[in-house]
C-alpha cells in the first residue's frame, strides 16, 4: 500500500510540474539525412547522397555544429523505414527520430533538376521540439553544386533569429526524443545478436523515473504512440535473415542453370528480407549488367549507395554503364564523385581523363591527369596518355579558340 501511495504521489506530482524553458546554446548536435530525388529520373539518385555529403562536410568547418555521423545515421533510421520528408507534420516522430540520433537539429530536403538547372530545398528542423524551423531554396548550374551548398552552410550558420527559437522549446514537447535516446542506448547497450530485441523494447518504469517532470497523460500517449510505431518498423530478425539466404542461394543456383527469371524472382525475396545488406544488391547488379539490364543495374548499383554512400565499387560501375551506354557527362560526374572519396585510387583518375578524352574534353583530361600526377608522380600510363591530349589540343587548336 506505502508503494503505491508513493507512486501516485510522483505521477500526481509530476503532471503539476511547470514547464521549464531550455537556455538557448551556442553548441548543437547536427544530423543531415538524404536529400530526395524530385527530378523523377532515377539517374539522379546519387545526388540525394553527394548533396548530403557535402552539406554534411561542409557543415563541420563550422565550430556551432557536432555532425552524427551518417554511418550512425543509417545504422539508427534506414533499418526501421523512417524518414524526415514524410514526417515533416508528426512532431513526435521528428522527435523520436532525433532522440535515435542523439541531434538537436535535423537537416534533410529535397532537390530537382530541369534543363541543366539544379534546385535544392533545404529543411532545418527542431528535433527536440519536432517541427520545422526553416526552409532554404537555391539553384544553380549542376557544376555548381558545391557553391550552392556554401551558400546554403552560410545561410544556416549566420541565421541568428532561428537558432534563438531553437532554443526557446519546452522541456515537456521532448519526451518522444527522450524516448529515442533511450531507445538508441538501448540498442548500443546489448551485443550485437540481441540488438533486434533492444531497439524494439521501451523501459517503462526506467522511463517514468527519468521523466518525472513530464505530464502524466502525454507520456503515455507519447509511449503508446512510440510503441506503435517501434513495432511497425522492426528491424529484421534472425529467422528473415536466414532466410533471406536460403532465397539467395537459391537464385544463384537458378543463375547458373540459366534460368534468370527465377534467379532474381529469389533475389528479390532477398531483399525484401534483409534490405540493408549491400552485398546482395552489388551481386544483383553484376547480374543484370552481364544481360545488359543497364536501368535495373544501375537502380541495385544506388541501393549500394544509399546503405554505404563511401561504396568507391558502386560509383565505378554505374560510370561503366554510362561509358557502355555513351553518356559520357555522366561518366564523368560518377568517377568525379569516386575520386572525392578516394582521391589516392590511381585508376580512377586513368578512367576519368578517358571520359573526357571520348567526350572530346581535352583540356579537362589534361587537368586530371596532372591532378593525378601530383599525387603518383612518373606513372607511366598518365604520362602517356597526357602527352597524348596535348597532341589532340595541339592539332584542334583553332577550335579551341573559336570557342
């Protein structure tokens, strides 16, 4: 009886705390998500992880922001299916999605691009109180791409007004961000065979006792609606992943019998079991690239990206099938994204400096080659090669000027 006296008396008081306002600081922990492809062209879709790179890096040369990282930011959110964009009206979820990331703000947007103009749509969101604070929209030359992103990093940084509203969100409108950091240490609390179970689970009465000063009736409908919403996006369990596998065994012994239809109707079973795994889309993707299915390659080659955006193979090939498919721009724009991820990969600049030369760009080849002579001083083939764009400029000269 003495405990549950005890008990009413914290929950009772608790619904009688007053609302307490957070100070405004001058330190927040940043998260950028995808930025989502409105272009309808699926060719597009590396952008929605370049812009988010380098939003995300240029970002961290400001001293006001810790950025998660997007491995954390993938291991937390893409296996339970959430996402800003369709959430940008659910204030819990924005809060609980920003508890998972352990963030004070959420970045994400979305972008298009028509007639060689690139627009991006920038959304700061509050993830503690969960609703958008603003909205940025520049355009630009798609080989602008990394001055619009200045432009929209100075535009956040500098915009004073909205980090003095950040900071003014009540203690209360956090419980669902709460919920997500529990969540999240939960997760990172358990090993790895049992993280499936922890980040479904919500410590109730730990959950009570660390938020005394949050009304009764909003946390439990806070926690009932986290539940629900924990339960509709589990995360995959021993018995889908293994058999996933089995699916996937099974269409590579259809493989190599030669019926492909079946294979990837197994293959397809596979990912719908484990989509997070990118072992499964690179071996898909060779597949259809080996029967010329260059659409469906390419579309596995950007579920790679998506789970790993530093996968340097996925961006290689997708280049491989634009210099199959003679659209050599884009060739080139896939091997520039390599080489900003790997910039000591000596092939790369070889296949680079070839793009250009086939799309008759001879002075950007040269430009590359002597970039990658910079860093493997004396190599045989970009010598060779580079001798060889001299010649071609030499000889076309009088275009050159033309122009």
């Amino acid at each position: 009886m003495r405990t549950f006296l005890i008990l009413f008396f914290i929950f009772f008081t608790a619904d009688c705390f007053c609302e307490e306002p957070f100070a405004a600081r001058n330190f927040y922990n940043v998260s950028v998500f995808n930025f989502y492809n409105e272009t309808g062209d699926e060719k597009f879709d590396v952008l929605q992880y370049s812009i988010r790179e380098k939003l995300h890096n240029e970002l961290k040369k400001s001293d006001k922001f810790n950025l998660v990282s997007p491995k954390k930011i993938n291991d937390r959110i893409l296996k339970r299916n959430l996402d800003i964009r369709n959430n940008l009206k659910q204030p819990r979820i924005l809060q609980y999605i920003g508890g998972l990331v352990n963030s004070d703000i959420l970045i994400a947007g979305e972008f298009v691009f028509d007639k060689d103009l690139l627009t991006i749509r920038t959304y700061l969101i509050d993830a503690v109180e969960g609703r958008l604070m603003r909205h940025y929209r520049y355009s630009g030359q798609l080989q602008q791409i990394d001055v619009i992103i200045k432009r929209v990093v100075s535009e956040i940084d500098s915009d004073t007004d909205t980090w003095r509203k950040i900071g003014g969100f009540t203690q209360k409108n956090s419980l669902a961000h709460h919920i997500g950091e529990m969540v999240a240490q939960n997760e990172e609390d358990q090993s790895e065979n049992n993280s499936t179970y922890a980040s479904r689970k919500i410590n109730i009465p730990r959950l009570f006792f660390t938020t005394l000063n949050y009304p009764l009736n909003f946390k439990l409908q806070c926690i009932k609606e986290i539940n629900n919403l924990l339960n509709q996006n589990i995360a995959n369990s021993k018995l889908k992943n293994w058999i996933g596998w089995v699916y996937f065994w099974l269409g590579e012994k259809s493989y190599t019998e030669n019926d492909t239809a079946k294979a990837f109707k197994y293959w397809d079973k596979t990912l719908e079991l484990i989509p997070e795994n990118e072992f499964f889309y690179m071996r898909i993707a060779r597949a259809y690239t080996s029967l010329k299915q260059y659409d469906e390659a390419k579309q596995m080659y950007f579920s790679c990206i998506h789970i790993n955006p530093d996968n340097i193979k996925a961006y290689t090939e997708i280049s491989n099938i634009y210099f199959e498919q003679k659209i050599y721009n884009l060739a080139v724009f896939y091997l520039g994204l390599a080489i900003e991820r790997a910039p000591a990969e000596r092939n790369l600049y070889l296949q680079l400096a070839q793009a250009y030369i086939l799309s008759k760009h001879y002075d950007k080849a040269v430009s590359i080659l002597e970039k990658g002579l910079k860093i493997f001083p004396g190599n045989i083939k970009m010598n060779n090669m580079l001798k060889r764009c001299n010649r071609q400029i030499t000889v076309t000269q009088p275009a050159f000027n033309n122009n």
